[in-house]
C-alpha cells in the first residue's frame, strides 16, 4: 500500500528527547519512555495546565533526530477532534505519523531477528490463503521489471493495512530489499489484480529509490508516480483499496476475536 511504505532512509544524528526539547525551547512536553509499548504510542494532556506527555516505546530513545522530531511536532500538534480545523492538520498529522510508523516497522524487524541478517535465513511462509507472495513477486518481475528486482517477500502480520518496503544488511554487510505485503492482503476475497498492484508499487520504490530534496525525503516523487501509473490495473486498484481495504480488515479482526 501506498502513503506508509518505504524505503530505508539515510537518517543522521541522535540527540535524547530532552535535548531536542531544550534546543527547542519546548517546556510544555514531557517524553516517557515505556519498555512495554512495542507499536504505538500516544499524548495525554493535563487539563488543568495543558501539559502534555508523550508516550513512547523505549527504544524510542535511539531514535534519529528526524523520528524524534517527527514525534514531538505529533505531540504538539492542535487538538481538535472534529471539523474543519481537524481537516486541516490532518495531512501534517498523517505525514508525521507514516514517519514514525515506518521507523517502528524497521525497529521491530530489527529487534526480532539481529542487527545483521542472513537472507537466506528468512525463509518466510509466502504461500498465503489465495496467493504465493513469490509467485506473484516473479509474476510481475518478469511482465513489468524485466525480472531485474531483486527482493525477499514476506506477509505482514495478521489484518495490517500497510505493506512497505527496507533495505536490510546482511551479515557479510552486502544490502538485500525485503518487500511486507500488508496481511490484509492475504483476505482470500483479494482479487488478483489487487496483490499485483502492491506488488508493484512496492518493487517501483526498489527500482526508483526515495531520494532528498530540500532536506525531505521524496518518496512518491513524479517520476515515482509516472511509472506506477504503467500497471494495467492502477486505476481499479486505487478503487478497490478505497472501497474493501478497511473493511476486510475490520472482517479479519472481528474473525479472529471470535476465535480465540
Ligand atoms: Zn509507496
């Protein structure tokens, strides 16, 4: 899927929260770490005084300074539940959140395998409920790429929406990509052309790689979506996340509750 994935960016400079906050001059947030949060995080604020504290995971710490500074602006930012004001930051909202997202995707595949990889010791299950993340990683490999792509596939966890793409060291230091496929994908009502289609646009970002422009990473840039438009099914694909996407998640996660 789109707007979440990525590619690893070249990210530089760790200073600690409390050094961005004082640089920054911010005295109305506080940062705690929390060993236990694994995906997510939040902001509570004092009504009395306004104050707000973020909620991190721990590993947060050693976050680049961008991540870091990505959490803090999400932490500061208006809150307005509803309207017009709503929809306004909501852009900033969601760039800020794919950012931090993304990192804690790279982080938490980091911290189950080790830092250094071996690819042939990802052996991942690709044969899904309908399709083989394999077959249709060939598939399209040899009709769009002139099977030049290079990758090792694997399905996102269980009803995720978001499907992205990282480039991992391996343990001799040679980098490989490795391609997550949304597991919502793995809905056996996907049709076909809708696995292609994340599929591609996830190989796309191996063949054009997000690169800097003004200090930001462009990751969907012209030529990005120039050629992502040259898969037959781009349109119908765009519709049929719109329209099903949520909702055979939502049905997958409602299934899984009723079974365990
Ligand atoms: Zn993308």
């Amino acid at each position: 899927m789109d707007k979440y994935n990525q590619t690893s960016l070249q990210l530089f400079g760790n200073s600690s929260f409390d050094d961005l906050l004082s640089t920054k001059g911010i005295r109305k947030l506080s940062i705690r770490l929390n060993p236990r949060m694994m995906k997510s995080w939040n902001v509570k604020i004092s009504n009395l005084t306004g104050s707000r504290i973020l909620n991190v995971p721990a590993f947060m710490e050693k976050a680049p300074d961008e991540i870091k500074k990505a959490l803090i602006e999400w932490a500061l930012l208006p809150l307005c539940k509803f309207g017009k004001k709503k929809k306004k930051i909501q852009p900033l909202r969601s760039r800020l959140e794919n950012i931090i997202h993304q990192y804690i995707s790279s982080q938490l595949f980091v911290t189950q395998k080790t830092s250094t990889i071996n690819p042939q010791s990802l052996q991942f299950k690709t044969k899904g409920n309908r399709y083989d993340l394999t077959k249709v990683f060939n598939k399209i490999n040899s009709q769009y790429f002139e099977n030049t792509i290079k990758a090792i596939v694997r399905w996102g966890s269980y009803a995720s929406t978001t499907s992205y793409q990282t480039t991992k060291t391996d343990n001799n230091g040679s980098k490989f990509h490795l391609i997550t496929i949304a597991g919502v994908y793995n809905h056996p009502d996907v049709p076909g052309f809708a696995i292609e289609a994340v599929m591609y646009h996830e190989m796309l970002h191996i063949k054009i790689p997000p690169y800097k422009k003004n200090g930001r990473n462009v990751i969907h840039g012209p030529e990005y979506k120039m050629a992502e438009r040259k898969f037959q099914f781009y349109n119908e694909w765009h519709q049929w996340e719109k329209l099903y996407l949520f909702n055979l998640a939502k049905q997958m996660r409602s299934k899984h509750k009723r079974k365990f």
